[in-house]
C-alpha cells in the first residue's frame, strides 16, 4: 500500500513540472516536419517543448498524457483512502 509520505512526494514532483496540459507531437502523425516533441502548457502558461532522444511514439504520448493523468489518479487514491478511514 502507497504511504501518504509516498503520495505526497509523487504529487510533489508532479507539481513541479512545467504547467498543464502536455501534449505528445508525433512528426507525420500530428504534423510534418520537425521533430516530436512535448508540448507543455497552453497560452500564457505555455513552457519549454521536450525534445526526448530515443524515445517511441508510445513513450512520447505515456509521458504527455502521464502530467494529466498522475494528479487525477492521487486525487481518486486520497478520495478512496478517505473512504477507507471513513469505514472505521
């Protein structure tokens, strides 16, 4: 079982990366020419692009879609370790 020192590091580090949300740009998938990037952010909140060597497609889109997905998934683990206090 996940400690809530372990939770709050991870939504720790997820805090600290660049704003959301990050979208994976595949080069002739999503647009022609350049390289595949992350974009991250959006308007005035738009960071830096990731340029990642060696990495797939799939890499790519697990490690866009991952600074969306993380802060929901310890959102639905606080909300379930709630109700699992709330039952004793």
């Amino acid at each position: 079982m996940i400690t809530d020192q372990e939770l709050e590091e991870i939504e720790q580090r997820c805090s600290l990366a660049q704003s959301m949300p990050w979208e994976a740009l595949i080069e002739g998938r999503d647009h022609e020419g350049g390289s595949n990037i992350i974009k991250t952010g959006e308007s005035d909140l738009r960071g830096e692009d990731l340029e990642i060597s060696g990495a797939t497609s799939a890499d790519l889109d697990f490690i866009a879609h991952a600074r969306q997905d993380i802060p929901k998934l310890i959102e639905e683990i606080r909300k379930l370790m709630r109700l699992q206090l709330d039952k004793y």
